[in-house]
C-alpha cells in the first residue's frame, strides 16, 4: 500500500521517510513489498494505514486540494484525522498507534474475545440482545457502522449467544468476524488505561479544523479534547452513523476518503445518499477526486 503514492508525489515520500525515521525500521519497505503476513499483524497494520493515509493526505495537499472544513476517522483513522489536522505529529502518531495494536493484542487473550457483523437489524434490536446474550460477560456494539450494518464485541461465549438471538430477532446475516482482538468493547480497559499514560506523554495542538470523534459524534477543536477522545474510544463504540449525520447536518456535501480501500466510502452511501463521495489511495484516484471536486 502507498507505493504509487510515493513513487508520484515528493510530498507523500516524505511521509513514509519520516515515519521509517519515526520507529527505527523500514515501515515503507513493508507496505510496498510485505510479505503480507507481517503487514498483517496488528502492530504494523495501524502504522502502515495511518502512514499510508497522511501520504495521500499531503499529495492532496501539494496539489493544492481545498481546505477540508471537517475531518473524522474510523477507529484508528481518527489518529489519521487528527495529524491532518495539525493536533499531532506524525512521527508521535506512528509510534503511538504500533502500541496501541500491541497493547489492544495484549489486553485479550487470542480466543476469548471475538467479534460479529451484525447486518439488518436497529440498534435498539443490537442494543438489547447483547444486554440478554451477556450472562455476566462483555457483549455491546463496538461500532455502528451505518443503519444496516452493526459491529458487536466481547467475550466469544457472549457474542455466539447474541449472534443466535439476532438471528431469532430477524437480523439479515450475523457473521463472525476473524479478528486478532474484541475491539472497542469493555475488555479493551487494559489496553485503554495503557495507552492514556503514551498520550498524556504527548504534545496536543488545537486542531486547524474540526474533527468529528467516534466516541461522540460532536466536533472538537482543541488539542485537550482530542487526547480525551482518543483515551476513551479504545473501549467505546465507533459511533460512525452518528458522525456521517452531523456532518450531513452541518452542511457537508462532499466526503473524500483518504487512504487504503472504500469502505467507509461504502457505509456513507448507505447513510446518507446525497453525499459525493471520493477516494484517493494513488494517483489515479487522486486524479479523480480533483475532478469531482470541480464537478
């Protein structure tokens, strides 16, 4: 991921250059080239994403792209939005997310936890079946994706129950998801309490725009409460529906996505249909971003 970016635009190199900088080793080397496996393990997937998306970020940038008027991510894309933002540095972002994949990995034994799409039912119908699938364990949405689509986490036992009660319930599809960690749920405490020493460690700047957050899907402006939000939504559901909504309601008309993939493209669309939406993951769809920008 990122090698087009990096081999098109000078700024985007410099990205990955200062993040190799950042944790000692060649983070670059691994997204161009893998292997696939170690990408794929939690505590090098979060840097890779992060550096990959601020290197579409500054190709943006440097050719010449408006001023966003809002910025949001998605879990890890928060810490995305907000060096975008100029409230953290990229190198303090890159350190700080290849620990926290450490620390969310660490916090939950492999196999305990787990994690379920939950398609085609509310939230008050998610809401509550977990409540009764839980039996004195974790189980509650982790994160709520779009009106059809809703992500539960917790104690596997737990999620297995809630799995067969929405199923019961009329939920279209309840599928398991392979994941390393039960994310965004209360078993991410541990893991929370860790990373808020790392951030308090850290330098907050007052953000240049405003960032809506996952935990409340409000807009912040102030470098204090991003290291509050960024504490808080390790263990607390990505209220991403919400957010999409404010920002619908706040006169946003226009969403571009900005690193590895379109899936939050995906779940906007089902959100709210009249938004336009783009992506920029390389050159071609940077390319094509401007242009429907200019549309």
């Amino acid at each position: 991921m990122g090698k087009d970016l990096a081999e098109k635009f000078p700024a985007a190199r410099q990205v990955f250059e200062e993040a190799d900088a950042a944790l000692g080793f060649a983070l670059s080397d691994l997204c161009f080239n893998g292997p696939a496996e170690a990408l794929q393990l939690t505590e090098n997937t979060q840097p890779a994403i992060l550096t990959t998306s601020i290197a579409a970020c500054r190709a943006m940038e440097s050719e010449g792209f408006p001023k966003p008027d809002f910025v949001a991510g998605h879990s890890l894309g928060e810490y995305s939005a907000l060096v975008a933002a100029g409230a953290l540095t990229l190198s303090d972002a890159v350190r700080t997310v290849r620990a926290r994949g450490r620390y969310m990995q660490e916090a939950v034994p492999v196999g305990t936890g787990a994690m379920a799409a939950i398609l085609g039912a509310d939230i008050e119908t998610v809401n509550t079946s977990c409540a009764e699938a839980a039996a004195g364990q974790v189980c509650s949405a982790a994160n709520i994706n779009s009106p059809n689509q809703i992500v539960i986490a917790g104690d596997a036992g737990a999620i297995d129950r809630a799995i067969e009660l929405l199923k019961a319930k009329g939920a279209k599809r309840a599928i398991k998801l392979n994941v390393s960690a039960p994310f965004h749920c209360a078993l991410m405490q541990p893991a929370q309490d860790r990373l808020a020493e790392d951030l308090e460690e850290l330098s907050f700047k007052d953000l240049s725009v405003p960032l809506v957050t996952n935990v409340d899907a409000a807009a912040i402006k102030t470098g204090a409460e991003a290291r509050a939000a960024l504490v808080r939504q390790v263990s607390q559901p990505v209220r991403w529906l919400e957010s999409v909504e404010f920002l619908a309601k706040h006169g946003v008309q226009s969403l571009i996505e900005i690193g590895p993939g379109k899936v939050l493209s995906g779940l906007a669309r089902q959100i709210n249909r009249d938004l336009r939406l783009s992506n920029v993951e390389d050159e071609a769809s940077l390319r094509g971003a401007r242009e429907a920008l200019a549309g």
